[in-house]
C-alpha cells in the first residue's frame, strides 16, 4: 500500500475488509446487510486490526514523506495542488514562509479521517 491519508469511513471500511477477507456473507455476497457468520468473526476481527494498522502505517507514511516539501507534494500528488496554492512558498525553493501552517494542514490531510470533528 502506498503513502495516502487514513480512510476510515465506516462502511467502506467494512465492506473492503469483508471482500478482502474472503469471508462468506449467510445473505451471499449481497453487502447491504452484513450477517457474518458467529464462525468467521475472529477472523474478520483480525484481518480488520491488520487493515486499520496497515492504513495508518500508510498515512504516518505519507505525511513523513511530505513533511516539509510541499513541492514534492505537488508534484507527486497533483489532486492537492490547488489546496497548496494557499501556502507561500517557492516551488523547488528555499523560501517557505508557511511551513509551519503546511505542515499543520499536511497533518490534517493525512489524518482526516480521525480528526474531521476536531476544529480547523
């Protein structure tokens, strides 16, 4: 898995784990309603911890990466290129005035899904 903000929305997070598992549903594959069998909740319970540790290994990872370099950010990850626009700094530069303020959206960014209730 590559650098990227955390995801955990809920049911996303639930149905990916579920079809990565390879558990079988009693209701077939049908993920609207999830009756998982009393038999495969340990292992459901165990790929789900690996899968949450493995996304927020990738969102230390990726906020690491980017600490400090907005430029590497912008080139690497073109989606947030217009959201950078806001800090000031020089692409490939020296100069950066902001880099506290970046660094402190770069961690909200990476970490979104944790902290979306906390106050910007």
């Amino acid at each position: 898995m590559s650098e990227k903000p955390l995801d955990l929305e809920e049911r996303k997070l639930i149905e990916e784990i579920i079809l990565k598992s390879g558990i079988l549903l009693k209701n077939g594959n049908d993920l609207v309603d999830y009756e998982i069998p009393k038999s495969e909740i340990d292992k459901l319970i165990l790929y789900a911890i690996k899968e949450i540790k493995q996304r927020i290994k990738s969102a230390c990872e990726f906020w690491l990466k980017y600490k400090n370099r907005p430029d590497n950010l912008a080139e690497e990850q073109p989606q947030y290129k217009e959201e950078l626009s806001k800090f000031d700094y020089l692409y490939r530069g020296a100069l950066l005035t902001d880099l506290e303020r970046y660094n402190e959206w770069l961690f909200r960014l990476a970490f979104k899904s944790v902290l979306k209730n906390e106050r910007k």
